[in-house]
C-alpha cells in the first residue's frame, strides 16, 4: 500500500487512480454490450440462452430459464439450520429499517380552494440482477427485493446467472425466497438485464432494474437506462477508514482486508492522524493476509487501489473522506459521532469499534446497495423511495383560475407558446 502524507504528497495522484475504476470509458466493453442487447431486444429468449451458452458455458432452453416454485422451495428446506436463521433475522432487520423509509401521499387544501398534492405509487414490476461471479451475493437478493416488497411494487423478478449445472445458486434462491421475489429466472451479464429491459418471450420486461454486477452488466444497465429505470452505476467496492491513535490496528487492517478481498478493483484506504497506527495498521494487514483464501486478489487490490493516508488532523482527514467520497465510512476514533456533522459524502457510514463494515453488509438492516467510485457525492443507498414514482395533483377552483389566469397568460406569451396562452384565455371568456 501506498502511503501519502497529507500536504507534502499530491493527493491528486490518489484521487485520480480511484476515479479509474468506473465502468465507463470502456468502448470495447461498451460496443461487446450493444450487440448483446440488441440481440436480444430482436431475439428475445433465443438471444438470452444462445449468449448463456457462449459467455456462461451453461444450455439451457427457453422454458428452462425460469426456476420453478419446487426448486425454490427445495432450495430453502434444504438451508443449513444456523445459516437460515441468520438470513431470517437479516431480512427482519432489514425489513424493520425500510419500512421506516415509506412515503404517504399528501395534500394542502388552500383558502381559495385549490388543492395541491403529490400521490405517491409503487412501480408495477422490478428487476433484480443478483450476481453469482467470483463468489454469489445471495445478500444482495434480501437488500434489493425487500424494499422493493416495502414499497408495495406489483411483482418482482430475480435474475441470477446459471451454475455449472444450470440451476440458480440454492442460497441465492432461498434468499429470494425469504425476501418475496414472484419469479426467478437463470439469466446472468448483460443479456439479462437486456432481458429485462425489453422483455423477452419467458423474461417480462419491467420498469426498473436495480442490483449491483460486473463492468459488463452495470454498462449494459447505463444503456438501457431510459427503456427503463436503474437505481445506479455501481462500480467495484470501497471502504475508507478514518482513526486516530486510539484505534485498534488488528480491527483496521482486517476491515481493509474485507473490502480487498471483494476484487482486485476493490479499494481499501486507511486516513489516520498517527504514524504509529499506520505502521502497526501495515503489520497486521500482512499478518492477517496469509491466513485468508483469496490473498492473491487481496494482495492485487491493495497494491494497485490501497493507501495510506497520513493526516495532521481529523478535520484534514475528513476533507480526504469528503472528497474520495466513499461507498463505505468507518470512523474509528475516540468520539466517532463527533465527526458525523462533517461528513458530507459517503453510502453507509459505520461509527465506532464494534460497528464494522460487513454488520451493514449482512445484518444491521440499511442497504448494502451503494454508491461507489465518488457518486456518493449526489446518489444515496437503496432504499423504498427507489420502487415508487410520484406524481404532482392540482386543483384549481373557478375562482382561484381567474385569479391566476393573467400571470399564466402573459408567461407563456414570453416564452412564445401561444397555444398554452390560449388555453387560459378560452376559459377566460367562458368565466366572463
């Protein structure tokens, strides 16, 4: 890892080797994306299963991209006991945190008689895209369908790319399961969210696709955005941990290492105001290291995307974490909640020595769907207000209308749509 020290490096080195991690810029991924969606926006379920035999390696017909209601419920008897009980009280975590993010309609009724308001209704049908790359996220089933199952959505569909043996990973669908998703289907990269943008003969075409994936899908997602609604482009993950000497240096690097070991993409970065933890922090992350299974990825990431920063002080370490803006925040110091009122942008942010990165992952109950690569300047998590669409009510008495008639009027003349203007006059004259 890298380390910099705040006002004699140039942290600009360090900003910009982060930005390089976007899905975007990619114009052989970008033109390898097209052709797959518009094949299968012409193709439909042959285009599906022909790019799942070819990038997948998996056969599959039409009507065996749908998992049946059997295999989903074999897949959820056959969970191991503890590992059913912890997904069971995640989902009721989670579950208990969304439903505090529901949104009512609303109305103001003025003296003059007009109504105003905002109607507030869930989508019809959703997307889901559950990865199953270098390791399933059945987590990532429970964090997207159920606030989606919050917010009331019509129907919700699960696509998951196919094992070896074509069927979806068995947590991922007893995750699905659990959470409520109506249908599953055995669909993975790209030529599934096309699936789901268009629809396809088996794969119905919804309104938004949410759900995090490789560079292949979040691309394929940034061109269909428009045929449908996505919740973001979300690109590798991050984690950005800011403490001072107090800080216990094993639970540093092993937060660093749990971010790391998600991609040789993945960032790890540790702002710290002593040299002294930095150094014990750099001990225990190659001590912990040896001891995981997929160092070699850990080692990749924390090479070319981790770093040390040295700060003077906590406030220069939180303009370093503002800036960087992470998917991740943990603040690791004597009085973390001291420092919230000046964090400006991160996804989650974990607050203390005992609130580690993967309770968000897992258990706590707020989305794991993040903003990452700096886009939690201006996105937010995942939450209920991602499955519904609002939509503005006005009621405009007789009276009230002839009130405003003159100012309408002569604002649509200045922007020159005289038919807007005639559409106030033309009541004018009825009224007079």
């Amino acid at each position: 890892m890298r380390i910099y020290e705040y006002g004699k490096d140039d942290m600009e080195t360090l900003y910009a080797s982060l930005r390089k991690r976007t899905p975007e810029g990619r114009k052989d991924i970008e033109e390898k994306v097209s052709e797959i969606l518009r094949a299968v926006k012409e193709r439909g379920d042959h285009a599906v299963c022909e790019y799942t035999l070819k990038l997948d390696g998996v056969s599959l017909s039409a009507r065996e991209l749908e998992v049946s209601e059997e295999d989903m419920e074999k897949a959820l008897s056959g969970l191991d006991r503890d590992l059913r009980e912890a997904i069971e009280r995640s989902a009721a975590n989670i579950r208990i945190f969304h439903e505090r993010q529901r949104e009512n309609s609303w109305f103001m009724t003025r003296e003059d008689g007009i109504i105003l308001g905002q109607k507030v209704t869930p989508l019809s049908r959703v997307g889901v895209y559950a990865p199953a790359g270098t390791a399933p996220l059945p987590s990532t089933v429970l964090m997207d369908v159920i606030p989606a199952k919050v917010a009331g959505v019509g129907e919700i569909i699960l696509c998951s790319p196919p094992q070896k043996d074509g069927k979806v990973d068995p947590v991922v669908l007893a995750c699905a399961r659990i959470a409520g998703a109506d249908r599953v289907f055995a669909a993975g990269g790209a030529q599934a969210i096309g699936a789901m943008a268009y629809g396809t003969g088996t794969i119905p075409m919804v309104d938004k696709i949410v759900g995090p994936g490789n560079i292949y899908v979040q691309t394929a997602k940034k061109q269909v955005f428009g045929t449908c609604g996505i919740d973001m482009i979300a690109g590798p993950s991050e984690v950005l941990v800011i403490a001072d000497e107090s800080a216990n240096p094993g639970y540093v690097a092993a937060d660093l290492l749990s971010q790391a070991e998600h991609d040789a993409l993945s960032s790890a970065i540790l702002v710290t105001t002593s040299k002294t933890l930095a150094d014990a922090v750099l001990k225990a992350l190659e001590d912990q290291m040896e001891r995981l299974g997929r160092n070699e990825i850990i080692r990749k990431s924390l090479e070319a995307y981790g770093a040390i920063v040295l700060a003077p002080t906590l406030k220069e370490a939180v303009s370093v974490s503002n800036r960087i803006a992470p998917e991740h925040l943990e603040i690791l110091t004597r009085d973390p909640f001291t420092l919230l009122p000046e964090i400006q942008n991160a996804g989650a942010i974990f607050l203390g020595e005992y609130s580690p990165e993967p309770l968000g992952d897992y258990f706590a109950g707020p989305n794991h769907t993040l903003p990452t690569v700096g886009t939690a300047r201006f996105f937010s998590p995942l939450g209920v207000y991602d499955f519904v669409k609002r939509s503005s009510i006005i009621s405009y008495t007789r009276n009230a209308f002839a009130d405003a008639a003159p100012y309408v009027a002569s604002f649509a003349e200045a922007e020159g749509l005289q038919a807007h203007a005639e559409s106030i006059r033309i009541r004018c004259r009825g009224i007079l």
